[in-house]
C-alpha cells in the first residue's frame, strides 16, 4: 500500500503542476490576444477573463499540490486534504476523473489510515 500512497502523492503534485502551467499559457494566450485585438473593450474582456479564471484555477489547484507534498511526509491530514481534492477533481473529465477514484480508492483503504496515522 506504501507504493500507492506514493503513486498518489506524486500523481497529485504531478496534476497540480500540470494545470498551473495551462493556467499560465491561457493566461499568456489570453493577454496576448487582448493586446493583438484593436477593439479596447475586448481586449479589457480578455485581459480580465484570463486573469479571474488564472486566479481561480490557481485556488483550487495548490491544495492539491501541498496535499500531495504532505502525503510524501505521511502527514495524517493530507489524507482528508485530498480526499476533498479527489472529489473534486472527479468532474474533470477525464484525467481528474480517473486521479480522482484512484486516490480516493487508495486514501479511504484501512490500512493506508493505519500507516498514515503510525507515521503521525
């Protein structure tokens, strides 16, 4: 179970960094249209909107990678930080969906709650 615990600490860190780097390119892209547009008022939309999403999916992405960090330190509460962070990830079709149930499959398992909770 050890190398579950593994494969999921690094799939989460490993997914978090992904998609902050598709924030940083819709974020760039976006601007970068802003700019090229001569329309103002649309380039003003487009400027904002890359920044509210940016900031939005920076939100909900980092506790998946501090989750993820603490569970390669098998701290305890990493285990419920990323049970909520599966949950979510389950309506990101389709490769939260699939990181989603394995990682709640591996964290909700008896004895990844004894190994976690020995290592406290």
């Amino acid at each position: 179970m050890n190398k579950h615990i593994s494969a999921v600490a690094a799939l989460h860190v490993g997914y978090g960094i992904f998609r902050i780097l598709i924030v940083f390119l819709i974020f760039f892209l976006f601007n970068a249209i802003g700019r090229i547009a001569d329309e103002p008022h649309a380039a003003y939309i487009l400027v904002n909107f890359s920044t509210i999403i940016g900031l939005f999916m920076l939100v909900i992405t980092i506790p998946g990678i501090i989750g993820g960090i603490a569970l390669f330190c098998n701290k305890y509460w990493a285990r419920i930080l990323l049970l909520i962070v599966s949950a979510l990830n389950l309506l990101c079709i389709p490769f939260g969906t699939a990181l989603g149930a394995y990682s709640i499959w591996v964290l909700v398992q008896e004895e990844t709650q004894k190994i976690l909770k020995a290592k406290k």
